[in-house]
C-alpha cells in the first residue's frame, strides 16, 4: 500500500471500529465490507470473520440466536489462525470476547453487556 491508501485505509478502520464498538452493528457490516472489497488474502479472511461477528450481533439484537451462534463461530473461526497478522486490531483479545461469547450461546446462558465484543486498536 502507498502513503495515501494506507491512510484510507487506517481512517476506514477507524470508522468501521467505531461503529462497531457503539453497537451500530449494521453500519459497521457496511464500512467493514468497504474495507472487504479493498483487500486480499489473510487481511481480507480477517475482515470477513469481523463481517460475520457483526451480522451475527444484529441477528442477536433480533433475537435469532441459532443464525448468531452459527455466524459468530465462522467469523472467530476466519479471525482465530491469523492473530499474528497485524492490520491494528488486538485480534487475541477479540477472539477470546468471542470465545466467551460462543459458549455462553451455544450453553444458552444469559448474556449481559459485558458480553458485546468489541474491538481494540494496536
């Protein structure tokens, strides 16, 4: 990436971390698919797993807790063997929110806002 397309892309970030960080899960499928369609290999595998965390919050905001159980493991299991790929996020600390997530789901536990991922920056 050049000067100007890293800078794109670490506003982009920026962005869609915000977005997804104040819930606005939605939104944050929008500016994380933008950022998608810009990348390849392990980069774009890591944003596609962060993609599906954010459709899998939005299902549970609704109430679908099997297309949200089913989609948060896809996208943690795309994000979980590439944690050493460093594109600003703590990815470690991401998968374990999301492992803690998924049991809690998949053991129909209650969940409470402490259980919302969320997504620190390097």
């Amino acid at each position: 990436m050049n000067d100007e397309s890293t800078k794109s892309f670490k506003d982009d970030l920026l962005t869609a971390l915000n977005l997804f960080n104040n819930h606005e899960w939605y939104e944050a499928h929008d500016a994380f698919e933008e950022i998608w369609n810009s990348l390849d290999g392990d980069e774009r595998q890591i944003i596609q797993g962060i993609l599906q965390v954010s459709v899998s919050q939005f299902h549970l905001s609704k109430g679908n807790l099997n297309g949200a159980t089913i989609l948060l493991g896809e996208g943690l299991g795309r994000i979980k063997t590439r944690t050493n790929i460093n594109i600003g996020i703590d990815l470690e600390s991401f998968c374990r929110c999301l492992e803690d997530l998924l049991r809690k789901l998949q053991y129909n536990e209650l969940l409470n806002e402490k259980d919302k991922p969320f997504l620190k920056t390097l």
